[in-house]
C-alpha cells in the first residue's frame, strides 16, 4: 500500500497541472474554465524514490462560498479517508480568497497533516500572495510552479517527514533498495555470463574464490606451489597456455576447525612464465591482477618483504577495492626479511596513507619457501569473505545510523539542516548501503566519511570495502 496524498483547493488553482506533473502524465483534464466538472482521479506519484498515490479531488466546483459546509462534510469520507497527507493548493498570483480561508479553516479540522503549496510561483508577480499565505494557519508554503515544473523538491521535503514516518517510509525505501538489488544482481549475472561461470546468488559456501596478485617475481608461483604442495603450475599439463589464467580447485586443512575446506584458486602468473613473455611483465602485473579480480571474492596482494611496498602495489590494491573485492597484503620472503618489525609497520602506515578507501587493510608475514604464515592468511581470508558477504538487518542497521546521527549531527550549511533519515543494505558482496535525505548533495564528503567508517567499524565489515550511495531529491522532472 503506498501512501496517499490528496490534492484540495478550489478550482483554477492548478490542482490538475499539480497531478499530472506528480503522476508524469496527462492523465486529469485541464481546463481554464473553473467549474470544469472532474472525477476524482487517482495515479501513482514518485518524486526522488518516494512512491505515493495522489488523488485529485473535484468537488469545490461550486464557488459559492455558502454551499460549501455542506458539500464538503460530503467530501470528507471520499476523500479524506486513508489520506496520509492533504495537498492545499492556492493560486499565488490571485492571493489568498474567502473561499481559500473557508477550506483551510475546515481542513484545519481534519485529523490530516497539511501542506500548504502555493502555486504559480513563478516571477516576482507571486511574492504578495505567497506572504498571504502565512494568514491561513498552516505555517510556511511550499512555492511551486506546477506548469513549469519548479519546486517540487521543495514539495519532495515537505511530504518526505510526513510520509516518512515508520512504516511508510520503511515501504517505499524498501522499494527503491528491492528495485537496486535487482539491477545488482542482474550485474552480477552479466559477470558471470562474461566469464563462462554459472551464476549463483549471493553464495557464502561453496570454494573460497581467492586470487594472488602481484609484481612479478613477488614469489606467486612459489606461494601458489606451497599451498598446492606439488610443483603443478611448473610442470602441469599444458592447459592454460593461451588463455590467461586457470583455476585451481583444491582442499586445505584448517588446522584451527581441523576440517576441510575448499578454496578455487586462480593463477595467472604461473602460465606467464611458461608462455616466456618476459617483456612488459610490470605492465602484465596489473591486468593480470585485472583479470584475477573479474574472478576472486578475496584478492592476496603479495609484497616482496626485499622490495617493500612501491606505487604498482597500491595501485593493483586500489583496483581491487575499486572492483569492490576484499583485500588481504601479504608481506612474502618473511624468512629474509630484514628489519621485521620496521618493515612492518612501515608497510602498515604506507597502506593506510596510501589506500583511501580502506583502513586496515589486513596483512600478513608469510614465507613461500618455509610455509610460515600461511595457514593464518588463509583463515582470514574465509573470515574477510564472511564480512564481505554480510546483511545486516534493517532495524539494527538504522538503530546504528540513529545512534551515529545523534553523536555528530549533519551540518547545516547556510543556516538550513541536512536531513538524513533512512539507510538500508541493497547488496552484499561487496556490501552496499543507501541512506535516504534530502539536501544531500551538501553533504560534506568528510561527514560521508564519518558514516562509511562507522559502518566499517561497527557493523563489522572492517576492511571490507562498503559501498554507499546518497539519494537526494533532485528535481525529478528535468
Ligand atoms: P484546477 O482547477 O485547480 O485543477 O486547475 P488547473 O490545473 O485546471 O489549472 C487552472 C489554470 O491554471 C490552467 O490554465 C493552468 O494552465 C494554470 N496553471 C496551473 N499551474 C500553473 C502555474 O504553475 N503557473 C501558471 N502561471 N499557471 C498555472
Ligand atoms: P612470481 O613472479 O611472483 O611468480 O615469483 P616466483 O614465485 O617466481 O618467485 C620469485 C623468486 O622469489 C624465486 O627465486 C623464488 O624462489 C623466490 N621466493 C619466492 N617466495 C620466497 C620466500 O618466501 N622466501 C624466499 N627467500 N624466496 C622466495
């Protein structure tokens, strides 16, 4: 059930010009003759994600202001009925009329919250009558311009604390986030299509997808060889060779669970090697990475601990959390690393500084050739997929967003407050958030960061990267 706002006001006033520039059709008639006889007509209305049903009332045809009482006790139920907001329209060019102040005086005894829109507002012309509007008792109107198409953001803010509350609220948000996931997932189908891979919904078992990237001589061929234990990618058949990667489906032993658990790997720097391009393999670096990422659910970037951390690092690093992949550093050759713990706190700070969009990235000490670490870089990588893959439930999640609002309240800048009111999770893997406002395109980026930090820090999805999209009334209707 959508909400519904009624559209009241005497006629001429633009009442129909408000509904089809609502509803985005001509669906009413529009007549400058007043006394135009119209059925109620009723279209489905979005203005910026906020879904309603608005009605449009004839019945105060009749201008006689003596007739009145009587017609519109008639009204009342019809049309008043299931109302969640009554739209008062007036005429700004012809000021505020007897008859204006007879339905305002009525409507003020209605149980239905109010808004005043005084329309055609456009030019200077509109100003005196916009100030007699204040005489009606409804606080301030909403100018708009129904035929030009002006104000109805202004209108969006208006309905928006009416319609917003609870329930109503929940049901359209959750609309939009229903309507999000769709395309989501349609993307994530297409993907999988690219890739010639069956596509699954929002998996958390089945083979960890996980990807080792690097520059070259990183030590990825010996790492992947390690945890294989065989010399496979060196000697293996000679499958690959001319596509660019292969995946390699195997089992490792948790020793923690003591149990069994699946991992697909892939490779593509083992088949580089074979294929004996040894030119442009800083170049290759990267689209091999680019290619891992299409594939893995977590991505290894693995570090030389002889070479520290350079900028090609950062920059595969910066893709894959741009592709919205969980990132894991591992710092390989531990067994000849010098300086250990400088080295890795340098590589701690150099990532932070480096990679604005995740702080912590997790990163390990791991050796290739002695095998150290290796068991623990892999059970983080099952635990970041768990974050990476998470729902949190609406209430908790707006329980969060309430708490976070109320520490470090939006700005308001000139004088006027950012008003954030929804956030809902539209998508997992990676984790995907919308919070509903208005006014959010004057939202400092610093504050976007506050709430993106805060869902990283207390929700639980750490270094995973968080996605979150702002959705603000523009004018909907250019
Ligand atoms: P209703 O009787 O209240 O439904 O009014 P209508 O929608 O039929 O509009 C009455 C007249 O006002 C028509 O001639 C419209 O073109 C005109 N009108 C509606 N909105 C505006 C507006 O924003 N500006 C101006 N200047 N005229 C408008
Ligand atoms: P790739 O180009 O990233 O696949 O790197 P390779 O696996 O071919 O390794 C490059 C070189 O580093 C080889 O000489 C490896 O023996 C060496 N290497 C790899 N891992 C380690 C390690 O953990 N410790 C040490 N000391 N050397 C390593």
């Amino acid at each position: 059930m959508l909400p519904q706002v009624i559209i009241i006001g005497r006629p001429n006033v633009g009442k129909s010009t408000l509904f089809n520039r609502l509803v985005g059709k001509k669906l009413a008639l529009v007549d400058d003759q007043p006394g135009v006889t119209r059925d109620r007509r009723a279209g489905d209305a979005e203005i910026a994600g906020l879904k309603f049903q608005i009605v449009d009332t004839a019945g105060w045809e009749d201008d006689d202001a003596a007739s009145l009482p009587g017609r519109m006790r008639q009204q009342t139920e019809m049309s008043l009925a299931g109302a969640d907001v009554a739209l008062m329209v007036v005429d700004s060019r012809a000021g505020i009329t007897t008859l204006d102040q007879e339905i305002a005086l009525w409507l003020r005894q209605q149980e239905v919250p109010v808004v005043l829109v005084a329309n055609k507002a456009e030019g200077r012309g509109a100003l005196p009558g916009i100030y007699e509007c204040f005489q009606l008792g409804f606080g301030d109107p909403v100018p708009v311009s129904a035929e030009h198409g002006d104000g109805i953001a202004d209108l969006f803010d208006s309905l928006w604390p009416i319609l917003g509350e609870g329930e109503k609220l929940r049901e359209a948000a959750e609309a939009i986030a229903k309507q999000e996931a769709k395309i989501a997932r349609q993307h994530a189908r297409d993907a999988a299509e690219d890739l010639g891979e069956e596509y699954v919904e929002e998996i958390v078992a089945g083979p960890l997808k996980l990807a080792i990237v690097g520059r070259p001589n990183a030590g990825k061929s010996t790492l992947i060889n390690r945890l294989l234990d065989e010399e496979r990618l060196l000697t293996g058949p000679e499958a690959g060779i001319t596509r660019d990667s292969i995946a390699i489906d195997w089992q490792w032993h948790d020793p923690k669970a003591d149990e069994a658990r699946e991992i697909r790997l892939i490779d593509t720097a083992g088949i580089r090697k074979k294929s004996r391009i040894t030119d442009k393999l800083e170049k290759m670096a990267v689209s091999d990475a680019r290619h891992a990422i299409d594939f893995a659910e977590v991505v290894v970037l693995l570090l030389d601990a002889t070479q520290g951390l350079e900028h090609q690092d950062l920059k595969i690093a910066s893709m894959v959390l741009e592709e919205g992949r969980a990132l894991m550093v591992a710092i390989n050759k531990w067994d000849i690393a010098e300086d250990a713990s400088g080295l890795f706190n340098g590589i701690r700070h150099a990532l932070d500084e480096g990679l604005a969009q995740v702080k912590g990235v997790p990163l390990f000490a791991v050796s290739a050739r002695t095998g150290k670490g290796l068991d623990t870089m892999l059970s983080a990588a099952f635990e970041i997929r768990e974050s990476w893959s998470r729902r949190v439930p609406t209430a908790a999640l707006n329980r969060w967003f309430d708490d976070a609002l109320e520490a470090n309240p939006p700005p308001a800048p000139k004088g006027r407050r950012i008003k954030l009111r929804y956030i809902t999770q539209v998508g997992t893997r990676p984790p995907r958030f919308v919070i509903f406002g208005t006014r959010l395109d004057a939202l400092p980026t610093s504050y976007e960061r506050y709430l993106v930090n805060g869902i990283r820090r207390e929700l639980g999805f750490e270094a995973v990267p968080v996605r979150v999209n702002l959705k603000s009334p523009k004018n909907p209707f250019v």
